[in-house]
C-alpha cells in the first residue's frame, strides 16, 4: 500500500469446496456431499491507525446443488437439476498488519 493511503479496494476469485453434512431429517437416504465451486467478489480495506485495518469484503459463491438434489421430473420424464447453488456472502472484520 503506497505510503499515507487510508485505503485500499481489491478483487479476488478462487475455488472452493463445500461438505455438507447429514442433515437430522428423519429418514434421509441421501448422506452427506461434496461440491467443488468457484467465488469472486471485492472489497475494501480501510486503515484505522498504524496496523489495524478495517474491511469490508463481497463474494459470490457458485457451485453444484448439494446431495445431489433434483427437482420433479420433466415432461419427458427425465429428472431435472437445479443446478448451480449460489451464495451472495458479505464479511466485516479488522485485521492487523505486520
């Protein structure tokens, strides 16, 4: 970060794995699952004094539906996916620099 800047704005994009667990539904056949995605999102880091940092972060998380859901069958009677299992996620915190 440039000398005397209070701010600083950034991008970011990864790849991340869900795991979803069990759920306590009486009766559930499906088990637990596992998809693999993709998130981008921004944000911006706003200095408070010397090492500590405000931010303010935005992603949003794409991936596959989880245990493998689908809905009711088409005309045709092939089963549909729902596709993709999207997350807007939004995170305040401070963080300290060294």
């Amino acid at each position: 970060m440039p000398r005397g800047e209070w701010f600083r704005p950034y991008v970011t994009a990864g790849v991340d794995v869900q795991f979803w667990s069990t759920p306590g539904v009486p009766d559930w056949a499906g088990g637990s699952s596992k998809n693999i995605g993709f998130n981008y999102g921004g944000g911006v880091k706003l200095r408070i004094f010397k090492p500590v940092y405000f931010r303010l972060d935005v992603r949003d998380i794409l991936a596959g539906s989880p245990y493998g859901l689908q809905y009711a069958n088409d005309a045709s009677g092939s089963p549909r996916s729902p596709g993709l299992y999207r997350q807007l996620q939004g995170t305040v915190g401070l963080s300290i620099t060294f």
